[in-house]
C-alpha cells in the first residue's frame, strides 16, 4: 500500500477513535468467511442485548434462537436490488417485523438502540477484504453492532491531484463487484483532496455529493458527522429513499438542514420539559438550502417522537406553486407517515374540530388563507388551542406574517409552536421578521442561519460575474441639455419645490449620468451593444455559459431580440 494512502487511513482512523468508534484490525474481525458482509457473531449478541433493554410494549422482549435465525434470514435475504435497499433501511430505521416463537406476536426486533447510544457496538476496521464477483479490499469500514454502514475510501488529502475523481470511481466499481456488500452500507466518503459524502445508490449513474462542513473543522467536518450519535440520527431520521415515477433514488441531510431540525427539535423538547418558556424560531437559510427538505426532515424526527405524544403538524405555506412542491416532495419520500393535504376551508374547519375540537393528530399540508376566520365558529374556544403538541412549519415568512391571516392563525392554534423559514428576513417598522419570529430581548434573532457566502462556499448557489464596459456604452462624450431634458421627463419631478432646487437636480444627474450613460430605446446604440455583445460572447463564453439580458422596458426587450438574432 502506498505511504500516503496508509498515512490518509491512519489519519482517519484517528479521528473517528477520539469519537467513540473502536479500532479493530480487519485479520481479527470474527467473520464467518470472506463473501460474508456481516459480522454475525456481534450481530447475534447485540440483537439479544438491545431488544432486552428496549421496552417497545409493557412487556420485554423474549427472544428464542428461532426468533433470532428468523431476523437474520429475513436481513440477508433482503435482495440487491432497488426494492431490497428499501426494505434495508426500513428494517434500520424501525426494526425487522417478526412473528415470535413464544408470544406469537409480531414485534419489530430492533438492529440499533437509538434510545441509549452506549448501548450500540461502533467497530472501524481498515483493509477490509470482501469477495464478491471480485475480491475487493476496502479502505475504511464502520461497522454498527456488526453490519457494515459507511465506506470511506481514501487518498492522500495533500495533493493537488485528481484524486478524489479516481476514488470515487472505484467506489462505483466497487458497487457492480460486491451487491451483497452494498445493501447494507448506506454512506459512501471519499477523503482525498475533497471531502464529501453520499447515500450509497448502486444502480444510479450519478448522485448528489456533499460536505459537512463545520466551523472548527471545516471540509473535516465529516469527523463530527460520523460521531457515533450524530451518524446514527441521521440514519434514522435523516436518511430516505425517494420514488419519484419509476426512479429510485435516496436522500440524505445537508449540514445546515441537520443543525437546523436538531435546534428545532431540542426547542420543543426543552419546553415541553419545562427548560423554556420559548416556542417559537426563526430559520434564517439562503437559497439552494433546502429548505423544503428541512422541514420535512423536522416533521419526521419530531412526528415519531414519543414525548409529544401524537402530534399535529402543520406545513404552511402561502402560494400554490410551494404547496405542490411540497405535495411533491412529501409523495415521494418514504417518510412512513400519511399526510393530509387542505384543499379546502371545510376540510380544514373538520381537522380542527374533529375529536371534540382537540384536533385531529397527524401531518398536514394547507395555504395559509385556510385560517381565515370568517369561516370558523369563534363563539366556542376550540380545544386545539390549549394543546402544545402542535407544531407549525411556515415557508417564506417574510412576506406572509404581519397581516389577518397570520393573526387569525395565531389566535386558533395558541399554544402551537411557531417555526418560519426565510431566506430573507424583513425588519422595518411595520414588518419585521426577527420580531415576529426570534426573541429580541435576549438577543435571538434567529434560530439557525445559513448565508449567501456559505450557499456560494458550498456551489449551491454562483456568483453573479460581469464585465463593466461604460466606455462603450456612451452616445457620446459629452451630455447635451437636450438630452438631460428628455431624461427629466422621464422621472417624477412633481416634488420638486423650486427652480433652485430642479437645477440642483439637474446638476446631479448630469454628473452621474456622464459616468456611465443612461441608455433606454436608442435603436442605434442598441444595435451597437447587441453586436459587442455577440461578439465577446462567441469568444469568450460560448459552449461554457449561457447569457441573460436584463433591459429597461418591454420595448427595450424587443429591440434587444431583434438585434442580437442578427449577431447569433
């Protein structure tokens, strides 16, 4: 093995031991033989061990040998293919539904104990030897109570060399060779130059990766997401597969979508435990966040929390468009919830008052013009009001939180938590985002935030590039009175008081305007910048970008068009 792979692994290996992982050499892993992905003796133990401590009922679980070989058959035999990975990660995330041999019920035999993170066996390993169609040798393998999870594939760090390019296609190759491998592991991290991360997604071409990034640690941040709580949250609440028509695909959280929905979900756990009186945040995250996702997230994780006891949840939103992308993206996922779409006020009047006005529980997805009040009986108090396992995600609340519906909103579900998502706050007298949504007083003007220059650092956003050519641009050199004349009609003078004061105007806006000329329907110029235009973009950006053109009228728009179309 070269040195500086070795040095990259041992790197690697470190890290995750100072987490909690622990180190055992690949030759002294108890494995049954080569062709064999789990590590069965430590699966067996801790199934017995878990499922012992883990009260899912008001009786322990009583596992037989039967019971035991019945879980394992039904984990390895789980197929490779699309619909086996599904059924994986169900199984990883609920458990493995057995009839038992003594009580002849079906119970869900746990794999991991998410409850008590001790409770679970965190094994890394190095040069990890699998024979599939072909003997493979992994890099870095982290086991869970004995089945392989993550895969991380390793290059020296400190090269400007493709290196990340070439492990990552090995680890595609890796796919094809070893699928009785890569059922089981769900995370793939190539650590080369590049860190980044992905759900494992075998028959897809490509798929999105990404960095975890931190503040301390930046691009290795991927230490802390593999801590052993934080790896195996995101297993259960992080990680989905997504159908979209006949596609299958997986989905896995960003850093900022982890960070967001773990604030999100401790704010209502500290209140409901009586740690705060606060019930409300503001999540402050610029465009290409994800921020659809993050909600979705949030609901899962706080929607099969026991401490709140059957929640309600509502998705709230303020433009048709969001609401199906919503509808969209909810369908899609495998989120073992079944949401409820509002379509109507009186849909949305039966939800409310359905259990004797207490609400009905579960998730739902409606416009926020549904909690106009003219439509509901405000005579007798609805019992929804006093419940406080209600939660409210709204979308874009910049723009749709000072008004009656907002109030309205507020006054049916008033003990509800309240969590607004925005990529761009407001705060001016009337209308002010921090106001409504962060805690001022204590300095809180939001949750969580994630901004343009993180957006820009991670590529989920592109800077906007130009190149300033004013020289060209000018009628020319100098500025006749004519022209200042024509350009004063065309602004709103009516507030000028007197002629000393529209000469100084006028004084101003020569000065500015002789820097770079004012240009709104002059054909011939048009047709000289069309064709400048056209020039540098056939030189220098064709084949690599695409251009826009932003101009100052409808007409200018059509002026544009002409011209160009003769240059391109």
């Amino acid at each position: 093995m070269q040195l500086e792979k070795k040095l990259a692994e041992d790197e690697v290996i470190e890290r995750l031991k100072e987490r909690g992982w622990r180190y055992v050499e690949a030759s002294k892993l108890v494995r049954n033989s080569y062709d064999e992905p789990l590590l069965m003796d430590d699966l067996r133990k801790k199934i017995i061990e878990i499922n012992k401590d883990i009260n899912l009922t008001e009786d322990d679980i009583n596992l037989t040998e039967d019971d035991i070989n019945l879980v394992l058959n039904k984990l390895e035999g789980a197929s490779t293919d699309q619909n086996g990975h599904k059924e994986i990660l169900e199984f990883f995330k609920r458990g493995i539904p057995i009839k038992t041999k003594k009580e002849g019920l079906i119970r869900y035999i746990q794999l991991f104990d998410y409850e008590n993170i001790e409770n679970n066996d965190f094994v890394i390993t190095n040069q990890f030897i699998f024979e599939g169609k072909d003997e493979i040798r992994l890099d870095v393998v982290l086991f869970v109570n004995g089945i392989p999870l993550v895969d991380i594939e390793c290059k020296n760090p400190y090269t400007n060399k493709n290196n990340y390019l070439e492990a990552y296609g090995q680890l595609k190759r890796y796919f094809e060779t070893a699928p009785r491998l890569y059922k089981y592991i769900q995370i793939g991290v190539i650590y080369a130059e590049k860190i980044k991360y992905f759900p494992i997604i075998p028959w897809a071409e490509d798929f999105d990766q990404f960095v975890w990034r931190d503040k301390e640690l930046g691009e290795e941040g991927i230490f802390e997401m593999l801590k052993p709580d934080v790896f195996l949250d995101i297993v259960k609440n992080f990680l989905f597969i997504r159908k979209r028509k006949d596609e299958i695909s997986k989905v896995i959280c960003r850093y900022m979508q982890y960070r967001a929905v773990n604030k999100i979900y401790q704010r209502v756990i500290d209140n409901l435990e009586g740690k705060t009186s606060k019930n409300k945040g503001l999540i402050w995250h610029w465009q290409g966040s994800g921020k659809t996702l993050t909600m979705i997230f949030a609901t899962y994780k706080l929607y099969n929390e026991r401490k709140l006891e059957n929640p309600t949840i509502f998705l709230i939103v303020d433009r048709k468009d969001l609401e199906r992308q919503f509808n969209d993206e909810l369908s899609s996922l495998e989120v073992n919830f079944i949401f409820e779409r509002i379509e109507s006020i009186e849909k949305f009047r039966e939800i409310l008052n359905y259990d004797e006005g207490r609400g009905k529980r579960g998730v739902f997805l409606t416009l926020i013009h549904k909690f106009n009040i003219d439509f509901f009986n405000v005579e007798n108090e609805l019992n929804i009001s006093k419940r406080k396992n209600v939660i409210c995600f709204l979308d874009e609340v910049h723009r749709n939180q000072y008004g009656k519906l907002a109030t309205r909103m507020i006054r049916i579900l008033n003990n509800a938590f309240f969590f607004g998502f925005t990529g761009t706050p407001v705060s001016s007298k009337d209308r002010d985002t921090f106001q409504v949504f962060g805690y001022i007083d204590d300095k809180e003007f939001y949750l969580d935030k994630y901004f343009l220059d993180e957006a820009l650092d991670d590529g989920f956003i592109v800077p906007i590039v130009y190149n300033l050519k004013k020289d060209n641009l000018k009628l020319k050199e100098g500025l006749s009175e004519k022209d200042l004349e024509w350009f004063l009609e065309q602004v709103d003078i009516d507030d000028i008081a007197d002629e000393a004061e529209y000469n100084q105007l006028k004084n101003e806006i020569k000065k500015k305007i002789n820097e770079i000329t004012i240009i709104l329907e002059n054909e011939k110029l048009i047709d000289e910048i069309c064709k400048d235009i056209a020039q540098d973009y056939k030189i220098n950006h064709d084949g690599r970008f695409k251009g826009l053109i932003v101009t100052a009228s409808r007409k200018a728009c059509v002026l544009f068009k002409k011209h160009l179309d003769k240059y391109l």
